[in-house]
C-alpha cells in the first residue's frame, strides 16, 4: 500500500511531464475473414459516414489500401505472425515497408501512421512460436521506415494480448501489474525500444472473455455502470475490469521503467451471439459504457485525466474466422455481415439511442433461401449433411445460448442447409443434400433467429479500386520520375 502512495505521485507528475498526444476521434479494426465481403470502397464509405478517424488492417493488403487512399483515414497496417520470420532479414524488412508503406506514402495517397508488427504474437496458445522473431522484426520494420525517411510519422509497434502481463495471485491488483514472468526479459527490451522509438504500446483488452468460460466473474465488474463488489487497490477502487485491466499494465510498464510510454487500445469490444454472454443487449450495455467513459476524459486511475485510444473490434461480422477460441469468434462486429447496425450506438458518448449509419448500396443475393424438404421419405443422412454444411458454412448461431439455438431438428437441418447454400452464392447444386432440401422464396427466419441471404460479390466489382488504384500509383510515379528528370 506504502508503495503505491509514492508510486502515484510519481507517475503522475512523469504523466504531466511527457504529456500523452491528445489523440481523438474513433478506430475500428477491419478484418476481411468474411466468406462475402463488402466492397472495400462501401466500407471506407461507411466508415467516413459515422466519421470514424482510424482503421486498423490485419495485413498491407492493396484493397483496402486503395480504398484508403484520400480518405484522410489513419491507418495501421499489419504484418502477419507468420511473417514475422522473414523480417528478421533486414532486407526483406526494408522491401516490406518500400512495397507496403513507402508506396502508399504521397499527397493523396495513404495516411498511413502504425505498422504493427505480428498479431498477439505473444499469446500463450502459441506456445512461444514469435518469441525469437518478434523483436528484431520491430527493430528491423523501425529501422526500415526510419531510413526510407516516414520514421517520424509512422511507428512500427507490437500488438499483444493483455496475457503478456498480470498480477501475481497473492496480490491481485492492478499495482502488482507485472510481465508474464517467461517473457519479462523481452517485453522489457520490447517496450524500451518502443519508448526509444518514439512508438506506443498496442494492446488487446476484452472484458467479454473475463467473463467467457468463467462462471465465478462477477458481471457487472465487465461493464462500465458501477460492480457490487469493486477491486480495492491502495485507496483506488475500481469498478470495472477494463481499467483494473489497464492500469496492470501500466504498472508493468513502470516496472519495465518505462511507466509514461504511450498506450493504445488495439482491441476492445462484445461479440453478439455464440454464447450466452455474446448478445447483442449486453454488447449495447458495454458499449454505452465504454463510449461515456472514453467521453469524459477520465482516463483510468493510473492514468487520469486523459482520452483513451481505442480500435473497436470490430467493424463488421466475419463468418470464416476461426472458432478455436469459441463460437462468438464470428460475432465481433458492431456491424453485422452486411455492414448494418446491429443495436443502438452513440460513439459520442451522450447514450443517445442512434445507430451508426449503414453501409450503404449493399447488393444482395436473391431472396431464396434453402431449407429441409419436409417431403423427403428417407432421414437416416440427414444428420451426415447438416454435419457436412456446417463445416463448410457458419452455423455458429445454433449453439447452445445463441440467436437460432432452441428450434427442433428440422429447424436446425433448414439453417444449416440455407448456411451452407448462400455461401455457395446460392448454385442450385448446393441445395441437394441428397435430396433432402429444396428452394424457397418464403423467408425462413423466426423472430430471434435470422436465415441470411448472401451478399451478391462480383470479383469485376471487387477488383476495379485495385485496378483503378495502380494505375493511379503508376502516373504518380511517372510524374515524380519526370520530374526528377
Ligand atoms: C508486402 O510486401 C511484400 C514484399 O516485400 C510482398 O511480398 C507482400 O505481398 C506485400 N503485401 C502484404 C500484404 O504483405
Ligand atoms: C500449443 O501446444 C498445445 C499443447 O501442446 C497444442 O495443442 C497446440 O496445437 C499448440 N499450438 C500451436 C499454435 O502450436
Ligand atoms: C528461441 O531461441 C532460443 C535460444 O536461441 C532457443 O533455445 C529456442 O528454441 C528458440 N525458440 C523458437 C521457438 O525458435
Ligand atoms: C523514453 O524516451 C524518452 C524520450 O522519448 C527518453 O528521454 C527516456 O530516457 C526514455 N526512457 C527509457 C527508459 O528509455
Ligand atoms: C434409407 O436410406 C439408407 C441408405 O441411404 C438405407 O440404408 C435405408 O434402408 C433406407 N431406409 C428406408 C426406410 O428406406
Ligand atoms: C440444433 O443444433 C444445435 C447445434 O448443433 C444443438 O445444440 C441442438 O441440440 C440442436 N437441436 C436439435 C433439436 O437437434
Ligand atoms: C435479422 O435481419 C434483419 C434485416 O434483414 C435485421 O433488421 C434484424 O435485426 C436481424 N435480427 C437479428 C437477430 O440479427
């Protein structure tokens, strides 16, 4: 307790010392693991109609990049864990950013401002894979971009899982924050390099999975309207998880001695349907939460008194992600599939009921959906094709605790069948099952549960910002070449 007394003091005056930038405005992560994805200009459209400021990519893909480009966005661009390696090789680190930033980095162009090197290549599920590579690939992105001369403007930094920190179980609070123990010596290096280069620390904060798997979580502790039974920490109380999460942290970066480097918020959201805490009422609740408390300027206990950068996660659904981790793994988005508002939001932070404002122009697949022939004689390969649609098709929203789950085995059979049919893009080949299902234009959906038409995606439509991108590019660099002439 005699420790944190004079550790805050100093922290803070470290804090009014250094003075964090004042960075505004909204981020969100765009992931592309979608089975049908929006046009990349539709999104950036969308993203400028709720006037959001920051996206964050999960790679350097010219897509979205081209999409981008003039749209005065703040991008974070990404280089894959699998990847890492290479850039180990400083060669392939400097061809990297030439290829994937310095391309991008004229008037008009992209504004790019963090590279992230790996995605939580840090997670404990990895079992140590990245922690030989993660480092020098940081140094090398750095120094790569430090020498192509945008070092100044873009920060290459590491986003990590908050697993990379914790606090010991006799002292579980968040002035004990400290490194994973395996991996202190490194994240010590890691983030003394980020101070050194100027860059932020970038993590991952989920109160939805303290409270996934984890029946003795007390709920109100994940949300933001005051928890029946606080963390007292010294003479600090905290009232919900995301700053106790925040602020251990913070007192690991202390520890590391680096106690004012700058964080951001790569990470944070509530899916809505895989499980029982996945709903789209319990991520409105969280979300008019986290907006009035990023509104008001707070900051956390450790860090008071300032605006909180945060990358919502995420911008839309995406129904082939993985679902080791669980079903709501394809249930991230504020934004449903088809770009529209799944529950009232006011990124403004005033709890107004309004929405974000939906993608707009969004082309459907015609209105037929596929479902169990009720007149089919013989049912014994019934169970065989539901099990083979669902494991090329998302059928997440049937398990126990989501929006389709609770309808009799016909039901089941009807949603996993149509599932499986619209990712098809709806071929009439997709819709056999041996017989077992048929086409109809009569919408299957119940109240609560949703049977989805596709969105309609022409590879013509998805190429054309590309194409018309690069060509852009290529005259840009004819001209600077005839000028340099
Ligand atoms: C980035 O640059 C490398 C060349 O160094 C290239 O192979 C890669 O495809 C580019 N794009 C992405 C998304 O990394
Ligand atoms: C990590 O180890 C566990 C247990 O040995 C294994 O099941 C898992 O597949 C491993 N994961 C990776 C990414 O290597
Ligand atoms: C990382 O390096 C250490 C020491 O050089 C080595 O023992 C370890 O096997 C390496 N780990 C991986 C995942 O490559
Ligand atoms: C952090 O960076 C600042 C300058 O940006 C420097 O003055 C300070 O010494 C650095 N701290 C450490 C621990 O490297
Ligand atoms: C149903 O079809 C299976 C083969 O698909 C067959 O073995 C079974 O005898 C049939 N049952 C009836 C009642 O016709
Ligand atoms: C429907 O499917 C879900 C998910 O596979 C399962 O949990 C549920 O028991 C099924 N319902 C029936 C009636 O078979
Ligand atoms: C189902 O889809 C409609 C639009 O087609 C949407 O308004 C509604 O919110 C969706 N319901 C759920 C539970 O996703």
């Amino acid at each position: 307790m005699a420790g944190v007394a004079v550790a805050r003091p100093l922290l803070l005056l470290l804090l009014a010392v250094v003075g964090l930038p004042a960075a505004v405005g909204l981020g969100v992560n765009w992931g592309t693991m979608a089975s049908h994805q929006l046009p990349p200009s539709t999104v950036v459209q969308m993203l400028q109609d709720n006037g959001i400021k920051k996206v964050k990519l999960f790679d350097a893909d010219a897509e979205p990049l081209g999409a981008l480009a003039r749209s005065g966005i703040e991008v974070m661009v990404a280089i894959p864990n699998k990847m890492l390696d290479m850039m180990t090789d400083y060669d392939t680190a400097r061809e990297w950013v030439h290829k994937n930033v310095s391309a991008y980095n004229f008037g008009g162009g992209v504004n790019i401002r963090y590279v992230a090197v790996g995605n939580e290549p840090f997670l404990s599920s990895l079992n140590g894979t990245f922690l030989n590579v993660t480092l020098p690939a940081l140094q090398n992105i750095q120094k790569a971009l430090d020498e192509a001369g945008v070092g100044d403007t873009i920060k290459a930094t590491v986003p990590l899982n908050a697993d990379v920190y914790q606090s010991p179980k006799d002292t579980p609070v968040p002035s004990a924050g400290r490194f994973r123990p395996e991996i202190s010596g490194l994240m010590t290096e890691i983030v003394q390099f980020l101070n050194q280069s100027g860059a932020p620390f970038t993590v991952n904060i989920y109160p939805y999975l303290s409270l996934y798997g984890n029946d003795d979580f007390p709920l109100d502790f994940a949300f933001f309207d005051g928890a029946s039974s606080p963390v007292v920490d010294g003479n600090i109380q905290y009232t919900n998880v995301f700053d106790a999460n925040f602020d251990t942290l913070v007192s690991a970066l202390t520890a590391a001695g680096v106690g004012g480097l700058p964080v951001i918020v790569g990470e944070v959201g509530w899916p809505t349907d895989g499980e029982k805490h996945a709903t789209a009422a319990y991520a409105q609740r969280f979300y008019t939460g986290l907006f009035r408390k990023l509104a008001s300027n707070a900051g956390t206990p450790l860090r008071p008194n300032q605006y909180i950068e945060i990358y919502l996660f995420s911008l839309i659904d995406e129904d082939v992600k993985s679902i080791d981790p669980g079903y709501f793994e394809r249930h991230w988005g504020v934004m449903r599939y088809d770009g529209q508002p799944k529950y009232a939001m006011d990124p403004t932070g005033q709890g107004r009921n309004t929405a974000l404002v939906g993608a707009r122009g969004v082309e459907y697949l015609p209105r037929v959906w596929c479902v169990l022939n009720a007149n089919a004689g013989n049912m014994s390969r019934l169970a065989d094709n539901v099990g083979y649609a669902c494991s090329n098709a998302d059928c997440t929203s049937l398990s126990l605790g989501s929006t389709c789950n609770g309808m009799d085995p016909a039901g089941n059979a009807s949603y996993a069948f149509n599932a499986y049919f619209q990712v098809q893009d709806q071929d009439e080949q997709a819709c056999g099952f041996d017989g077992l299902a048929v086409r109809t234009r009569q919408d299957p959906s119940t109240g609560t549960c949703n049977f989805t038409i596709q969105l309609e995606t022409t590879s013509a439509a998805a190429g054309r910002p590309t194409v018309l991108f690069t060509t852009a590019l290529l005259v840009l660099v004819l001209a600077a070449m005839v000028t340099m002439l």
